[in-house]
C-alpha cells in the first residue's frame, strides 16, 4: 500500500481533472469535497463531457469556492456536433468560473462516433480555445498518430496567427498521459503538460513508471479522472480527489524526491495553467519566514 510521506512543509495540491457533476458523486458530493480539503486539495478542475455536464460543472462551480470548470465535447459525445453547438460552448466559456476548453479530442477504442466526426469537433473546438484564449483538455485514448497530426497542425497556426492563446504560457494538457518520451517531447514543443493519475500507480504499470521517472517536474499536473482510474490500493471502487496525495506519492518515490517538492512544482504549473492565482505560493513564503523565525 503506498504511503504518502509527512513533511514540514503541508501539502498542497491541485486535481487538474474531475468529473464531479457526474451521477455517482450525487449521494455524498459534499462529504467527496471534505475530505478533498482534508487531503490538501485546495483546487479540482471539472471538464464537461456534453453540453449538459458543462452546465452541470459550471452550477457546482458557482457555489464551491475551490471548483472550476471547463467546457467542451467529448469525442464519444461529439455524434451531433454542429456549429450550434460550437456557439453554446462560446457561451458557456465567458462564464468567470470556465478556465479551460475540455475534454476534447479523439477517442478510436469505443467506436462510438465517426472519426471524421470526431476530427471535426476537436478541430473547431480547438479553434474556439485559440479564439477565446483558453488552455485545452486532449483526451485521446488509441488515437495518437491523429491526434498529434491534428495538434500539431493546430500549434502551428497559433504560432502563425497570433490569437489571444499566443500569450498563455502553456496552451494545453495531455490527459491521462501514458506516451512515451517521445510523445511527451512532442508535448513540450506543442506547448503542453501532462496530466498524470492512477494509472502511474498501478503494479503493471512498469513503462509508464519509467517515463515518469525522466519526464520534466515543470510540465506536469496530477489528476484523478475521478470518479474513473482509480490508483492503487483502491482500485475496483470509485475514485475521488482525496486520492490525489497518492499520485504525489506515486512521483516522489519515481523520481526520488519528497512529496512536497512534487505538489509544490504540481500546484504552481496547474495554477498558471488554469490562469490562476498560486495562494500555496504566500502559504509557502509565510511558512518558511515562520521557520527561519523561530
């Protein structure tokens, strides 16, 4: 079972990816975003899947302080895209509370929607994100080849362009990223992150574990796809936030370093990447001028 180091140093930590609007949160939300708290995470991120979940992330966004929301069309919900809907999700996006364009991407094992389709939304959806000047959300599961041809065209015109994207200082993440270093490399150029979850702690998981072990601290963000991707010891039940220390966890012992060092690095990318004030950062200065005080 892993165990999450203590430190001097608290932990604070950020869930870039959650779907807590969805229906098996709805007997006990409240009681998921305690123990959230207790676990350190002070910000979780929920992507909308459809035009409903986004209203739906948007609504819990508005009534918890550490929740924020991002919208977009799953490439499994994406059969009638149209630019209806690319018009309600600019709507949505001015929303104070949207801080990204999510998830959305390719998605070739469920088989569920066309490719082409599917290459349509994620290529409008990516376009309206470059417009508006928000960061995207890639879900992309047995589709890399297309979905890198498909970001990297898009990278390409961003940097050509110049819109309101060009001036963030990272334009997308790769969720639940189980490339290799190439992939990963790629991503970097693109200018991505990585979001990293349960996966990387489960016992199979062994070439993940060793890109991890070499990937760059200063371009990653943990995530729980909660209520999905349950880490290790608890896997077969449902996820939840307060899982994230273990992913932390996960990392630290990776790469050899303490848990705090990898939430601290963790928290600073998902906040700028969202567009967010860092609070850990004054938590941080005020912590160590207490030390050096005493």
């Amino acid at each position: 079972m892993l165990q999450v180091e203590t430190s001097d140093l608290p932990l604070a930590l950020v869930d870039s990816h959650c779907h807590l609007d969805v229906e098996q949160f709805d007997a006990d939300r409240l009681a998921v975003l305690q123990r959230a708290q207790a676990a350190g995470v002070q910000l979780i991120v929920n992507p909308g899947i459809d035009l409903v979940h986004c209203r739906q992330a948007i609504a819990l966004a508005e009534i918890h302080a550490a929740v924020y929301a991002a919208v977009g069309i799953h490439p499994n919900s994406s059969e009638d895209f149209s630019t209806n809907t690319l018009d309600r999700l600019r709507t949505l996006a001015q929303h104070p509370k949207v801080v990204a364009i999510g998830e959305i991407g390719l998605d070739y094992y469920w088989h569920k929607v066309a490719p082409e389709q599917q290459a349509y939304a994620f290529r409008a959806q990516l376009d309206l994100a470059a417009e508006l000047g928000l960061p995207v959300i890639i879900h992309n599961r047995d589709a890399t080849a297309d979905t890198a041809a498909i970001l990297a065209e898009w990278v390409a015109s961003v940097r050509s362009q110049n819109p309101p994207l060009a001036a963030r200082p990272f334009w997308g993440v790769l969720h639940a990223f189980g490339g290799d270093l190439a992939l990963a490399q790629r991503a970097y150029d693109w200018n991505f992150v990585l979001g990293l979850g349960g996966p990387i702690t489960f016992r199979n998981a062994q070439r993940l574990q060793e890109v991890v072990a070499q990937i760059a601290l200063d371009r990653l963000m943990l995530e729980t796809d909660a209520p999905y991707l349950t880490p290790h010891p608890h896997r077969g039940q449902r996820n939840e936030p307060a899982y994230i220390p273990l992913m932390c966890a996960q990392v630290a012992q990776l790469r050899s370093i303490s848990p705090a060092a990898v939430a601290q690095a963790t928290s600073a990318v998902a906040y700028r990447f969202f567009g967010l004030e860092n609070p850990f950062v004054a938590e941080h200065e005020q912590y160590h001028s207490a030390v050096r005080d005493e």
